[in-house]
C-alpha cells in the first residue's frame, strides 16, 4: 500500500524547481534530499529529490531528474507516494507521534463508549484545522440505541472530534477505539 505525500504543481524557476502540494504533516522527511519517491505514471516511476525548501509557506523541490524548467514542467501534475511499511517505520522512530495515527488504521474501527456499549463503527477520518473528526456509523438497533428510535430518527453519521477528553483510548492492533461521547451525540448516549 502506497501513501500520498504531494502532489507537483508548476515549475518555478529556470533551474528545475518544482511547487508541491505536500499532503504529509512531515515533509522534512519525505522531502530531504536523496529520499526517493514514488510515482503513479509509466514515464516517471520515481524521483529522487535534489533540494527542498519552504517559501511563504509553499514547497519547493527540485529533483535529480529534472534540471532544467522544461524538464520540470513535464513533472506537473504527478502524484507523490511513499510505501506504507516505510512511512510506518518512519513515523514509529519519532518519539513525538506516539499519538498520531494514519486515517487507514482508524477506518474500519469499532467504537464503544466506556461502559463498553458498542457504538458504531469509523467509516472515516475528516482532517481539519484545530482537530481531525472521526466519522462514525452508529449502530442502528443494537446495543448503542435504546431500540425505540426507527432507522430515521438515527443519524447515519456522528462526527466526533478527535481529541483526548473524547476519545480517551485508541487500540489500532485490536481495531477498537473508546470514547466518551458528550450527552446527547448519540441517540442514547
């Protein structure tokens, strides 16, 4: 399994620069030079990157395979990827991300309350600005509803962020997550 970490926009420059949309939180790791990276296109199956800088706020990279503008003009619009189990090495040999996790070992979690009623499930991850929100898909006449409500009055997503008072426990091996939903989130929460 692949993850994005950029995406390449315009040249910059005469001597092969690109912009790139970095879509990592980390792109001083991705980024520094000699990393390879993957590709989604058949011309260009990897770059390797030359330099990389931040400028107000935008990356730019220029890579060995591209020195001149012309050449890094043909780079626009590829998609850049790293290998799942390299990202995961990488992210478990920093100290400061024991808390961070990857949407895809979020997905798919069960979620229980701390009383241990099944709640529903993390259909998905919505990145946002202050925190990231889990999208959970409440369990429709079990254990997390008090059987009364129809499939109707049932919301068909909870958006819960993703915050240490709310959700205290996270247990990726076991695809279970605790939370501790605020009154009234759930339909007898």
């Amino acid at each position: 399994m692949e993850i994005t970490v950029g995406h390449i926009g315009p040249a910059r420059g005469l001597k092969g620069e690109v912009f790139v949309r970095a879509t990592t939180d980390r792109p001083e790791l991705w980024f520094s030079p000699g990393m390879v990276l993957g590709t989604h296109t058949s011309e260009q199956e990897s770059l390797t990157v030359r330099s990389y800088r931040e400028i107000q706020n935008r990356t730019i990279i220029a890579f060995e395979e591209a020195q001149t503008r012309s050449e890094a003009e043909k780079l626009r619009g590829i998609t850049l990827v790293v290998d799942s189990d390299a990202a995961q090495e990488a992210s478990s040999q920093d100290p400061d991300d024991e808390d961070s996790y990857y949407p895809r070992e979020l997905i798919g979690s069960q979620v229980y309350d701390q009383a241990g009623r099944h709640m529903g499930e993390v259909v998905d991850v919505q990145m946002g600005g202050a925190q990231d929100l889990l999208i959970i898909a409440p369990v429709v006449g079990g254990e997390g509803t008090s059987g009364a409500e129809s499939e109707d009055s049932q919301p068909a997503s909870v958006l819960l962020p993703f915050v240490t008072a709310l959700v205290p426990d996270v247990d990726v091996e076991a695809k279970r997550i605790t939370i501790a939903p605020p009154g009234g989130l759930f339909a007898d929460a």
